[in-house]
C-alpha cells in the first residue's frame, strides 16, 4: 500500500478525534477568555500545544504571573507520558524512518493518537499512517480553540458557565473507568483529592506554608504521589507465556 493510501487511511480514522478534540478545545477557548487570556493568545497555545491538561494548568500560571521556571516543571511532569508515547511509538516505526519524521510526529501524539496508532499495528507502525491521524486531530482542537475564544458575544452567560467546566468533565470521565477497574487506582485518585484539599485548606492557618497554594502544589502532589503508588504499588511484569 502507497503511504498516500496510508496517509488517507490515517486521515478517516482520525476523523472521530478531530470531532471529539472540537468539543474540548471549544471548552478550552471559553475558559482561557474567562480567565483574561485574549483570544489570538488562547488560539496560539492550541496551536503550538496539544495537551489538554498542561494548556488548563498553563492558563492558570498564566493568570497567576507565575515563573517561567514553575511552567516547564509543570508541564514536563504533566506531558511527561507523551515522551513515553513517542519514545514507544517511534521504536514501531521501520528503522529506515528519517529523524525529523520522528521528532515531527512527537508534536502531534496524544492519548488518542497514541492509541490509534498502535491499534493499526502493535509492531510495525508507518509514519504516514501517523500524519493522517494528526492532519484530521489538530485542525479539530485550533478549530475549537478559536470557536470557544469568540463565542463569548453569542451564546448567553449560562450556557458559557456551563461550558467553563466541561474540560474538568472531560478529565473525570477520563479517570472513572480505569478507577472502576482498578482498586488500587482508586485509592490513588481518593487520596489525590484529598491531600490536594489539605494542600489549599492547610496554608489558611500556617502562613510559612502558603507555598502549598501556589502552582508547586501540582508539582510536589505528582512527584510525591507518582513515587509512593510505584514503591507501594509497583506493577508487576506479565510473565512469559512460554516459560
């Protein structure tokens, strides 16, 4: 098969994440505007990010006039699972597979895009197939961006403070059903929730720990719980069919 006829393969497939990527950027756009982000702004961050979660947690350093220093810490512990994605997926690709078409295609990977992919082939993966699903996914997320940003002087304030929470909707309905699964997930989840409620009540009464409030929260309740869920919860390898 021609990497054209891939490439279009890739494109159709990537049509249902480009619709779905159209509704949470739209979420997006509008709380970025709440939040006093102007509108080409917002539309930029789309357009040179895509991640959901490190753009909400930008927008809110962003807002706070927090330190360069605190954003790439935020983003490289939130993003970091893309690394793992790209580093994965690019290991599919046949070894004759230029550097910039991995270094390319890393830009465009995200959970949905990841897992397309390797459901087109667990072991030998092409690139071309990769640019489809990117070519239909990100237009559906700059797209949206820019649709939530101006949507400001249509729709009325209701329906713009529904839409504000939408994008925490979308990561709730990410974590629930892995959670329902997973017991030990769920406790993750609980105490996460719970030591971040400690985090933002604790400073209220302990002004030397007003740092806890700031955007270091994200940074120190990721690392410190990341690294007790794998020491306590480690996942343990598959073993060997054969042996």
């Amino acid at each position: 098969m021609s990497n054209f006829k891939i490439f279009k393969k890739g494109f159709k497939n990537g049509i249902p994440i480009f619709l779905g990527y159209l509704a949470v950027s739209f979420a997006f756009g509008v709380m970025a505007v709440g939040k006093g982000v102007l509108p080409h702004q917002a539309i930029l961050i789309s357009a040179t990010n895509l991640t959901s979660a490190g753009q909400t947690a930008a927008i809110d350093i962003i807002v706070a006039s927090g330190s360069f220093v605190v954003m790439a810490l935020n983003q490289l512990i939130i993003n970091l699972r893309y690394c793992l994605m790209s580093s994965s997926l690019s290991q599919r690709f046949d070894t004759k597979t230029k550097w910039y078409h991995r270094y390319l295609i890393a830009f465009g990977v995200t959970d949905e895009i990841f897992a397309v992919s390797s459901a087109y082939n667990a072991e030998n993966v092409p690139p071309a197939y990769c640019y489809g699903l990117i070519a239909a996914a990100f237009p559906g997320w700059v797209l949206g961006t820019a649709l939530g940003c101006y949507s400001g002087d249509i729709l009325p304030a209701s329906v713009l403070g529904a839409l504000s929470v939408a994008l925490y909707g979308m990561f709730i309905a990410i974590i629930v059903p892995p959670t329902k699964k997973n017991p030990v997930l769920l406790l993750i989840v609980m105490f996460s929730m719970i030591a971040s409620a400690v985090f933002e009540w604790i400073p209220q009464f302990i002004s030397s720990l007003s740092f806890l409030q700031s955007e270091f929260k994200v940074i120190i309740l990721t690392v410190v719980i990341a690294t007790a869920a794998a020491i306590f919860f480690p996942v343990k390898e598959e073993e060997n069919s054969s042996e």
